[in-house]
C-alpha cells in the first residue's frame, strides 16, 4: 500500500456523523488538508467514506438505508477510477456487518459476513429493527452483485487506488462541537 503523506488532498464523506468529525479533524491535525465531492476527485489523494444513513426510528423502510448505503460506496469507488490522484479509498463500515452470534470466541476475517442479519431484514420489512435494517445496509454495501468489493475486484486492475474497510465497533467519546439541549 502507498503512503498518503500530509499535506495532501483527503475527501471525507459523512464528515456531519460522530466518526466522520473525529477522523476530519484528527487529518487537518497532522496536516492533510481537506476536499469537497464535486463529481471529480481530482487532487484528493485518499478518501474516507463514512457517509451512510444512521440507525433511527424514522426511516422505516430497509431500502431508506440498503440503497444510499450500496449506491455512494460503490459511487465512490466508480468515480474515483477516473482521476489518476486517489490511493487509497477507505470504507468506515461496522462490526456488525461481520460478527455474527456465537456460543464459542472467534477470529473474524473478510470471510466473515453478518449474512443473518440480511436475512432477518428480507423477512421482516419494515418491521425490522432500525439497527438491524443498518447492519443489513452495511453488509450489502460491502458484499454481493453489485457490492463494494464485487465492484473494486472487478475493476482493481485499471483503479488506480487500494480499497479498506474498517469494522469498527460502537464508538464512544466527546463530541468535537458544543452540544444543545
């Protein structure tokens, strides 16, 4: 993998999500400067998707999540074969989409995929819990026709980027901005 050294050009997608302000302002910290989609990636050297619908009572159908989820991550690694300046794409997914239940510990791998998850949302509609609907959204978004990572190993040989999820569990700390009650 090549480096992406400060001072360059990252997009961060989400940047408005809890997750998304940590990683913008830990990169403007070490010197990255930031960027702005606007249907061209040219001079943005990494990008670091997070942008997805979040888990909330609102959104009732599981297509509110499973499309913008699917559709602005393998969006993003479409537009960004065309400029020759990404490295390195970024995928802020969740362990969720690759945990499982269990009875024993496991070592989980890229072969690993939360697939009951999908199901249970298949079968449940709307009346799925908004996590799972999430959940189910991110595994989509990563795995199967029309994937994220079907998309990327159909295409690696002419992208000019490497492609990295990252599962991250729950996320906890202090907000960046001020909080209103």
């Amino acid at each position: 993998m090549p480096a992406i050294d400060p001072g360059v050009k990252v997009l961060v997608t989400g940047a408005d999500g809890y997750h998304a302000m940590w990683i913008t302002q830990k990169l403007l910290d070490l010197g990255y400067s930031e960027g702005a989609f606007d249907k061209s990636l040219l001079g943005v050297s990494a990008v670091i998707h997070s942008a997805t619908p979040q888990p909330n009572a609102q959104l009732e159908d599981p297509e509110d999540y499973i499309k913008p989820a699917v559709g602005s991550t393998v969006g993003i690694l479409e537009s960004a074969l065309r400029p020759p300046d990404v490295k390195r794409i970024i995928y802020t997914s969740t362990l969720g989409a690759i945990a499982k239940q269990v009875s024993e510990p496991i070592i989980l791998s890229e072969k690993d995929w939360n697939d009951e998850a999908v199901v249970l949302v298949k079968e449940q509609g709307a009346k799925a819990p908004y996590l799972l609907k999430y959940v189910a959204s991110k595994v989509l978004a990563e795995k199967g026709m029309e994937s994220a990572w079907d998309f990327y190993e159909k295409h690696k040989q002419v992208a000019s980027y490497d492609f990295v999820v990252l599962n991250s569990p729950w996320i906890f700390g202090l907000a960046i901005h001020e909080l209103v009650f």
